[in-house]
C-alpha cells in the first residue's frame, strides 16, 4: 500500500515535500527492494502543479511530472494509477476551482457519468447514473454516494442520499466504475461515490472563507484543526453557509424558484491513546430550505384533456365545463415568459434536515493484521411540494400544502387562499422520515511481505421510518373546478399518499490480491484479484392512498377503488414484503509491466436491490425485484514521457450484461377500476470505452482531457399498454403486447468529452502563486423517457451541450496567507435542460427543469496557524 505526504491545507504546492510510501502496512522492520525501487519510481515522477482529475502533492524532482492520489477504492490506500479499477477523482483544491458544490455538477466532468432528476420532482434529488446504470422512479440507486466508507441515507420518495453540503473539506472524491459490490456496504450496479472527509492532523490550524457573487450568492465557511493532545488526541471541525438566490422568477408568488439556502457542519475527533490503536468519531449535520424547483412548461395534451372529458371544443360550452382554449392559453403564457419565468399553482418548498455520525475503530492485532469496526447513525428528515404541469392549473400538483416552517398568507391570482388550494390544511408530516443505521466488521491483512492484500468481514444495514411519512396529491383536475372539489366525486379532491419502507441488509464478504512474485522474482507484478459477498436483503412496506369523495362522508382507495366511511381510511391500505438473496463477485487479473504500465482484465457480478411499490394496483405488482448485472472489463493505466514531456493515459473497454431492468410504467386494474404504477423488467447489454489523457508540455502547463462512449441496448423490453400505442412493433392495441426494446436507453448520454488546462503564471514566490484553469465538458443528446417512442413523449429528448467553467487562483497573496479564487460557471450563459417530466401522455402535460445560467463570484480566503 502506498500513501504520499499531503501538503498542509493551503501550502504552496512548489514547496519540496519529500514523499513517504509504504506497501501494504506501515513495517516496523527494513524496506525490500521492490519497496525502495517503487520509492524512487514515484519521486521521479512528482509532480509540481495540479492535475484536473488526479491530484497530489509536490515532490523533489528536477522533472516535473504528473501528480497522483491516494485512493480506497479497494479499501486501502493506494496510488490511483496502481489500481485495477476504472476511478476519476477529485482534490478538494479541484472541487473548489469547478464551484463543485454537489453530485450535479460532476456530470460531463466523470465519463460516462449523468446526474440528474430521473423523474423525480426535486432538484435537489441529483441522482447519479454511472455506464447506463441507475435509478428510476421509487427505484433503489444503482450508484451509492458513501461519506467516511458508510453509504448515506436515502429518501424513499425521491432518488435522495444525503442533502447538500457534503463536498466541503474533503481530502477527495473518487467515483468508481462498475459494479462495487464486493467490498462495499450496499450492492450496486453502476458503480460508487466516495466522499472522502480530511481528518484531524497534529497542526494547529485553521481558516476563514467568505464568498460573493450574482444571484446574490453569499457564502461562509471556515475551519479550525486542534491537537489536543499531540499525536494522542485531534480535533477539526468544519462548518459552511451558503445562500443563493434563484434564477427562476414565479410571477404567481413573487417568488424566486431553484434558489439554494443551506448551512452543514461536521466535527472529527482522532484518539490514538495507545500505540496500534485508533478511533476517529465523525458527527455531521445539515438543514436545508428552499423555494423548490422551477417547472417550465413546455405543452399540454389537448386531446388527450377532451378525451378524458376535462376540456370541451366549440363555440358553445356547458356550465362548469372548461373550454380546451384555456389549456392553450395556459401554455401559450408559459411560451411568452420563456425558461426563466414560470405560473405555479403551488408555492412550492422543499426542506432537508440530517445528521449522523459514524465511528471508526482500527486496531492493529499484528505487524499484517488489522481489525476495523465501522458503526453509523443516521437521520433524514425532508419534506417538499411541486407543480410539474407548470401551470396555475391542478393538472398534477404534489403537496399542495405549506409546511408550517414557511407561513404565507394572501391570495393567488385565481383569488384563492395561498396556504394551499382547495382549503387543505398544512401538512405538518414529512414525506420523508426515516433512520438509517450500519455496522461492519472487518480484519485487513498484509501478508508474504505484501504480496497478499485481503479483507474479509461482515456488513449490517438497517432503514427504517421513524415517524409518518404523508402528502396530498391533486390530479387530473378540470380548469373549471382549480381550487374547488367537485360536490359527489373524488375529482379534484387531494388524494393523501401515507407510506412506510423499511430496507434490512446483511452481508458477508471476502477479497484477496495475490502477487505471484511470491512464487518467482519474474513474475513480480502479476496479480490476481477475487472477491465474493453474499447478501440478505428484506423489503418491508405498506402503503395508504385515499381520496375524499365531497359532501358523502367516504373516501375512495387508491389502490382498489373501493369505497370505505372517513375515519375507516386503514381499510385502503395494503402490505407487502420482499426477501432476497443473491451472490456478488469479483475476478480480475492485472499486471504491472513497469513502473509505468498497468494492465487489468476483470469481470464482476452486481446487483440492485428489489422493492415496495407504492403506487400497486394488484397484490402481483406490490413488489418488484432486483435487477442484476455481469461485467467484463479491461484497461490499462500508463505513464510515459515524450523526452522530457510527461504524459499519461488511461483507457477502459467494459461489457455488460444487465437483468431485470426496473423500469416504472403506469397500470390499470379494470376489476376494481383502480390507476396505478407497476415495474417491469427488462434487458439490455451495454458496452462502452472511456479513456483519460494528461499532457504537461511545459512546467506551468497541464492539458487534460476525457471521453466516453456508451452503446446501451436493449433486449427484450416488452409491456402491456393501457391505451393504443405506438411502440416498436407498430400500433399496439390497450391491452396487447407493445415492444419498446428499440426506444433509446433511458437516462444515457452516449457521448461525453472534458477538455481542461492549468496554467501557473511565472511569478516571484513572494507574490504567491497565480494559476488559471479552464474545464470545457460536452454530453450528447440524452432520453429520459422508458418507454414511449421521443415522437410520443414531446421533450423527452435532452438536447446535448456543452459547459465552459473557469477560474482565477491566487494562492497565498504576498506570502500572508490569504487565497483568492474568482470563478465563472456556464461561462457563455449556455441555456439547457437537465429534466423532462415525461407525462404527455399520462397526464397530459408537459415540463422542464433547466440548469443553471451564468454564475459567477468571488472566495477570499484566509489561513492562520502552522500550515499557512
């Protein structure tokens, strides 16, 4: 195992840092000389600037070369270019140059790498889908974001792990391609996100960081590392604040929507008492309240409205019956505001509040065994409303309601109250509430002088809610009746939404990594690498939907359409539980040819847990299963120099062979007239290259660049549609077999390319030093939709773009310890969305959520103490 000596926090990166490696453990007896050769390997090639995607410290050498990180992504800490695993990282120094505040806004700048919604209702949600991998609609996440090696908490009502503010003081980040199953917490099948917190040091040492900038960005973050007592007890705690306002203006509410206001803390306690010993307590916490997401509208389903009966055409119109003329109008104000205006019908909100820690105890038993114990505690707690039809229109409004934390009072331009349409009262549950707890044990070992690397251990995660879960839902309700029941029907009525999932997973775990230069001093460098897990898993959940039938003192179920009394409403309710079980492996081969060649083959087998459908309109539908994935992969990892030019190049073909797709469509039970939503399960295979060049042609210059391409398709794909549709096998009567396996895949942008450069201006050290970057990340074309046709679902189709971000650095002004960065994102204000609702043809509108604008500002910066 290798680590390197990282510069203290805000150290000049010219400064001569020697660097410190070790294979395997820390030895206590002498180096071998594979060690010591290894050793001069790497400061030959120690670098003197920064690295966009790998990053490390400076080192003594007359030839600059090309930094590296230490990562863990196989559990240990390693140097990035020595592991068999396709990983992009990040420094914390790079996070801060991109403004990278969350999971969004690392797509174009990851291959193979989206982030976004995935049809939730929430721009907060920033779900990551990694190689054509991820989550969908009450689906469990296919990429896990883990925080100190413990995976976050997951909302259930949308894609959510963990809330904002976890990017700050991190050591790094890594993302890790491919199934990563084996060794960490949750099975997954696209991949995993490491976030990486910097732990205390023996320096005393701190700073202080504010920021400014448009959309009246208003910024504070600052830091203090403590050693208590030296080498025995350390401290360093973080803390931030950050507020922005939004760049999507609510005419209806005089509101700013996508603005961003939120504060975090965390806390680390180091304790060595003994030697061999360790325990490092991690304690977080996080609030967040914002204005929620900008809806836009971009269409509504004439048709489809007259069809349904909530529009009529003609000149001569019943009473109470609404002109289909109002719904153009509706969409054609939306036309006239344009992306950055909207008319909601809900003033909309979203709130996150979670806190946890997480403690970890290390102890070595002996000079190549240690045993860690790695226990969490965790807390979400998050509640919000949104309009996706983008209307003031009851088209399809969730929790329409205020939480009492935001009190409003007046009256909409329809000349209803403001607290919520239809006189309902607020909503004082959460829609998310819930507890998450792990437990893992594990004994690492370092063996046959390094050449045997394993971990074996067990992994224990429990979530559960810990309180109610609830919110009303409007929809499908006529222009004519926005604001008001109609009398002896559930039309109009909210239809409340109460839940409750509770996910148990257990898991035993093995990996070992045997260099067979044990065997024979020739075949130093050849490795194999086998891993296997196998994991219980337990879905528990019920559900309760209802609607208040008006005036008749009853309620119509969700789920059955049953009639039941109000205050009988438990009868609408149903259960289910889901038990699986599944083995997880890993099988690979790498060889370092030399110090600068690695190469890899693996495959791995992954899987995505099963779960409760909410929205089942049948006993058979109530649970879906878990989908399933076998990869092959090879690579390589190279670094070379063209005379005195270095260079690296990294490159990545892998195959996948993927089941059991969850993938949500709507249902209809004709027995008991009941709508819903059910999964079904498809198959594809999906192939991809990605690769990664590093070029410094001169000391102060680094070029960059990635590229990814991933073909997904898929191989059977077949439903069963509830109305005439038109799919891959023609026009498919309700009721028949309708074949979407020549749709593009869902949530996968084929192609994605980054171009970045680092400069450093020659100037006198006792300026400091003054570097500019500048990042460039296109993604093609992108389909959100599952199953429809893009000509039967308008904007299903996320047009491709490309971003330009780029940043000021000037470090350690006049030698006093002060940083200056001015940054600029979307720098040529480029206009494009990230979301689509999807639902032209469900519910009969059609809406966007577009990304950010032109963002710029100003950090400032001061250190104090011994690593200024």
């Amino acid at each position: 195992m290798q680590t390197m000596t990282i510069a203290p926090n805000g150290a000049s990166e010219r400064s001569t840092i020697v660097p410190r490696l070790r294979l395997g453990r820390p030895k206590r007896k002498g180096a071998s000389a594979i060690r010591l050769s290894l050793l001069a390997g790497i400061a030959a090639m120690a670098p003197t600037a920064p690295s966009f995607a790998q990053e490390g410290p400076a080192a003594s050498s007359s030839e600059p070369g090309i930094s590296d990180i230490v990562v863990t992504a196989q559990r240990r800490e390693e140097r990035n270019q020595s592991v068999p695993i396709a990983i992009t990282a990040f420094s914390q120094e790079k996070l801060t140059q991109n403004n990278i505040t969350g999971a969004q806004d690392l797509s174009g700048l990851v291959p193979s790498l989206v982030v976004g919604a995935n049809g939730s209702g929430s721009r907060d949600t920033q779900s990551p889908t990694l190689r054509g991998q991820g989550a969908t609609f009450q689906g469990a996440s296919a990429v896990v974001i883990y925080m100190n090696e413990v995976p976050l908490p997951a909302a259930v009502t949308l894609n959510q792990q963990g809330g904002p503010g976890n990017f700050i003081d991190l050591e790094n980040l890594q993302v890790l391609a491919g199934p990563q199953g084996t060794l960490f917490g949750r099975n997954t099948t696209g991949g995993a996100m490491l976030l990486v917190p910097r732990k205390p040091t023996d320096q005393l040492e701190g700073y202080v960081e504010g920021s400014i900038g448009n959309y009246d960005l208003r910024g504070l973050e600052g830091m203090v590392n403590v050693p208590i007592v030296e080498d025995k007890l350390l401290v360093r705690a973080v803390g931030a604040y950050n507020d922005r306002a939004g760049f999507t203006r609510d005419v209806v509410w005089n509101k700013r929507r996508d603005d961003v206001h939120w504060y975090t803390g965390r806390i680390g306690i180091m304790m060595k008492p003994v030697e061999r010993f360790s325990n490092y307590l991690m304690m977080y916490g996080t609030r967040s309240s914002t204005n929620g997401t900008g809806f836009i509208n971009t269409g509504i389903n004439i048709a489809g409205m007259s069809a349904f009966g909530l529009c009529q055409e003609g000149p001569s119109i019943p009473a109470m019956v609404s002109s289909c003329d109002v719904y153009r109008k509706q969409a054609e104000l939306a036309n006239e505001l344009g992306p950055r205006k909207t008319r909601l019908g809900v003033d909309e909100f979203q709130y996150v509040r979670t806190w946890g820690l997480t403690n970890t105890t290390s102890y070595e038993l002996t000079d190549e065994l240690t045993l860690r114990n790695i226990v969490s505690y965790q807390r979400f707690k998050g509640s919000y409303s949104y309009d996706s039809d983008g209307t003031p229109l009851q088209q399809n409004d969730q929790n329409p309601t205020r939480y009492p934390d935001f009190p409003v009072s007046g009256l909409s331009e329809f000349g209803l109250p403001l607290a919520g349409f239809n006189n309902l009262p607020g909503n004082t549950a959460p829609r998310d509430n819930l507890r998450a707890l792990t437990e893992e044990l594990q004994l690492q070992g370092a063996m046959l002088d390094d050449h045997l690397n394993f971990t074996v251990g067990g992994f224990y995660y429990d979530q559960k809610p810990v309180g109610p879960m609830n919110g009303p839902q409007i929809v499908f309700c006529p222009a004519a009746f926005t604001g008001f029941p109609i009398p002896g029907t559930a039309a109009c009525s909210a239809q409340q939404v109460q839940v409750g999932i509770s996910t148990r997973s257990k898991a035993l775990y093995g990996q070992a990594t045997l260099d067979f230069g044990v065997a024979a001093p020739e075949l130093d460098g050849l490795r194999l690498t086998a891993g296997y897990r196998y994991t219980w898993d337990t879905v528990k959940g019920f559900a309760r939907l209802y609607t208040p039938v008006e005036g008749t003192g009853n309620v119509v179920c969700g789920s059955d359409a049953q009639m039941v009394p109000v205050g009988e409403e438990a009868r609408c309710g149903f259960s289910a539980t889901l038990k699986s079980r599944a083995p997880t492996w890993t099988f690979g081969i790498d060889y370092q040819a030399n110090r600068n060649l690695l190469l890899y083959a693996k495959v791995s087998r992954g899987f995505k847990a099963g779960g409760f459908n909410t929205y089942s309109v049948r006993p058979s539908t109530r649970t879906y299963e878990p989908e399933k994935v076998t990869s092959y992969e090879t690579g390589f990892k190279s670094d070379w120099r063209l005379g005195a030019i270095p260079l690296r190049f990294n490159g990545t073909y892998y195959y996948s062979d993927y089941n059991n797709i969850q993938r949500v469509t709507g249902d209809f039970n004709p027995e008991t007239n009941a709508g819903g939503a059910q999964f079904l399960g498809a198959s594809a295979r999906i192939q991809g290259v990605e690769a990664e060049v590093t070029v410094r042609p001169i000391p102060e210059l680094e070029l960059g660049g990635n590229l990814s391409y991933t073909d997904a398709d898929y191989r059977n794909f077949t439903y069963t549609p509830l109305s005439p549709t038109l799919a891959c096998n023609g026009l498919v009567p309700a009721g028949g077999t309708a074949d979407a396996s020549c749709n593009p895949f869902q949530y996968v942008t084929p192609w994605i390319y980054n171009l970045n450069a680092a400069l450093t201006l020659p100037v006198p050290d006792s300026v400091g030093e003054i570097s500019l970057t500048a990042n460039y990340s296109h993604r093609s074309d992108q389909n959100t939709e599952a199953l429809l046709p893009p000509s039967q679902q308008p904007g299903s189709i996320l047009t491709g773009y490309g971003l330009l971000n780029l940043s000021l650095n000037w470090q350690d002004v006049g030698q006093k310890g002060v940083d200056l960065t001015f940054f600029v994102t979307n720098a040529t204000n480029k206009l494009y969305r990230i979301s689509n609702t999807n639902l032209y043809q469900s519910l009969l509108t059609a809406a966007s959520v577009y990304g950010e604008p032109r963002m710029y500002g100003l950090k400032l910066r001061y250190r104090f103490g011994e690593g200024r």
